[in-house]
C-alpha cells in the first residue's frame, strides 16, 4: 500500500469539497488516499478519502488566538496533520524545534504526523542537500516512531520542476538510513513537489519511496484521479 496525500493548502470550500470526493467516491485503489484540507473542512470521513489536517499547535490549549490544539483535531477525528511545510516555516517562521514540538503534540493525541523536510534552491546549489536535510530530520523527528516523513524540496514546489530520479533516490536512501540510525524502522516515507499524473508512476517506484504529497493536482478530481490510477 502506498500513500497519496493531497495538500489543498489554503484553497477549498464546503461545495467544491464535497464535489471532489463525489467524483472521487467510486475509485478503486489499494492505495491510502488522504486530503488534508483548510481547517473549515477537516469534519467528516467519505467515499473512502481520509481527511488530514494542515497545521496543528505545540500547545495543549490556552491564549494563543488561532491556533487548533490536537485535542481539537482528534475531537474532529482527524488522523493525519501535516506539520513543518515549507510554507510554515518560510511565512510563519517555523523552526525545528517548532515542528519537532508540533509532531510530539500530535502524537500525544493519536495523530500521525507527516513531518516535512526539504532544502532551498540556494541550499541545492551549494551542494548542500544532504546535509540540510539530515539535520532538518534529526532535529525534527520525536523519540516515538510514530510519523510519516515527507522529502519537498522547497525549489520545486509549484515550480513545475523537479529533482531527478537519481537525486531522489540519493535523498531517500540518506533518509532511510538516518532513520535506521534513530532505531526507527518501517517509516513511510513520501515525495513531494510538482507530482503530477506525469511523473507520479516513476517516482514512485524509487526505492524507498513510499508515497507521495501532492500540492497543486489535489485540488480538482480531474487532475487527482489520474495520479491515483497511474500509481495503482
């Protein structure tokens, strides 16, 4: 069984939620399809779909005006939160310490976190891929094995552009490892950045590929649905 999560980020009303799993609801797959959906939307398990949080706060409850604590998500049954997208950090400064904290408050209340991790262009460029993301990793995950990891190189996200199959696989076999090292074993491990019906099937036969996050193509039944069946 893979993994295929769609992010809607910020995108998404009541009306083209329930359209989308109505288009969505008589696809056959082996595979475990999730969307995590705006904070408005997380209510309500259909068709098959699981749906996944965005963002979930380091803290159990108290004076922090917006923020959704995990008692919260778990009271809306939700299952899986994404924490430390690049988007959160770039535009809400989250730091490592930040995510690691948020994925500890999400397990604390049966949450699968799906902790994201990825270097910049500059990082790239500089060779520095393998080492932002080891620490991006070490100082991210929690003592308890009980997270998914997401690999978005924050380049290639919305870019159209992605690594190639040989730099992927490269980063994945330094993540498997790492992991190894940790005394966590059998963590899913997903890629994200510009999938797309496209690329989705060569990707994820990479070794040690274990799903994927799409953006973008998550957002419309007719650009999601051929990545689900290229990969089944």
């Amino acid at each position: 069984m893979k993994f295929i999560v769609g992010n809607w980020k910020m995108n998404g009303t009541l009306d083209e939620k329930e359209a989308f799993l109505k288009a969505l609801k008589n696809v056959k797959t082996n595979n475990k399809i999730i969307i995590c959906m705006p904070f408005t939307l997380v209510y309500g398990n259909d068709h098959g779909i699981t749906i996944g949080a965005q963002n979930i706060s380091e803290h159990a409850n108290g004076a922090y005006t917006g923020d959704i604590s995990g008692q919260m998500l778990k009271d809306a049954d939700v299952k899986y939160v994404l924490v430390g997208h690049s988007e959160r950090r770039l535009y809400h400064n989250e730091t490592n310490a930040i995510v690691k904290a948020k994925a500890i408050a999400a397990i604390k209340n049966g949450i699968t976190p799906i902790i994201c991790i990825g270097e910049t262009l500059a990082d790239k460029k500089a060779g520095r891929t393998m080492t932002v993301v080891k620490k991006m990793l070490l100082e991210c995950i929690p003592e308890k094995c009980k997270y998914i990891i997401a690999y978005e190189p924050r380049w290639a996200i919305g870019s159209g552009k992605t690594p190639t199959l040989e730099e992927i696989t490269a980063v994945f076999e330094t993540i498997h490892k790492t992991l190894h090292q940790q005394g966590c074993e059998n963590i899913s491990l997903l890629y994200g950045g510009s999938v797309n019906s496209n690329n989705a099937k060569q990707i994820i036969n990479i070794k040690n590929v274990d799903g994927l996050l799409v953006g973008g193509a998550s957002l419309k039944s007719d650009t999601f649905l051929p990545i689900i069946k290229s990969i089944d």
